[in-house]
C-alpha cells in the first residue's frame, strides 16, 4: 500500500469519527450535509460520498427531510454499551460490598 493510500484511508477514517461525533444528540431532526461539511472544512460533494458509504454500512441513514441522523444500528450500538457499562458497575459493587464484607470477618 502507497503512502498516499493510506494517508487517504487515515483521512477516510478520521472523516468517518469526526461525522459520527457531529450527529451525536441530533437523532431526531438530523444534520444537513452542508452543515456537516462546513464543519469538516470538506467539500459538499466529498461529505455526501462519506455519508452514502456510511450509510451502506448502516451507520447513518438519511430521514425523510434530507437531512442525516445516526442509524437504528449506531443507536443500539450506544444502548449495548449502556448496558455493558451498567453490568460492570453493578459487578464492582458487588466486589467492593464482598471486600468490605470480608474486612469485618
């Protein structure tokens, strides 16, 4: 692989993040393609290739109005992780109570 491909691919990627980050909190009215473009300091054109290939992956749809919102797959994406979170917490109570528990035998 080029230099230049990868450095593309970096960019592609980074690209990808930096989309994800600005639909955050934007689930029900969604982002214009300019708005996110802008933001990007990217091209109209370029923003639109990213999303449509994003998209592919069920990683952003497009709503009725046109404009882009993170995916039912990106949302149970975060609602899996919540959960995830919540177990591990519940988990190290559970071994604090048990430590201090035993602390006192």
């Amino acid at each position: 692989m080029s230099a230049d491909a990868k450095t593309d691919g970096q960019r592609a990627v980074r690209r990808v993040c930096r989309i994800l980050a600005l639909l955050k909190g934007q689930s029900i009215e969604g982002v214009q393609n300019s708005d996110l473009a802008r933001e990007l300091k990217e091209s109209q054109s370029t923003t639109l290739r990213t999303l449509e290939a994003m998209a592919e992956e069920d990683a952003v749809t497009k709503l009725e109005s046109g404009r882009w919102a993170l995916s039912r797959l990106s949302l149970r994406i975060h609602a899996s992780h919540a959960t995830e979170i919540t177990r591990a917490e519940s988990r190290i109570a559970e071994l604090k109570h048990s430590v201090t528990a035993g602390a006192h035998n």
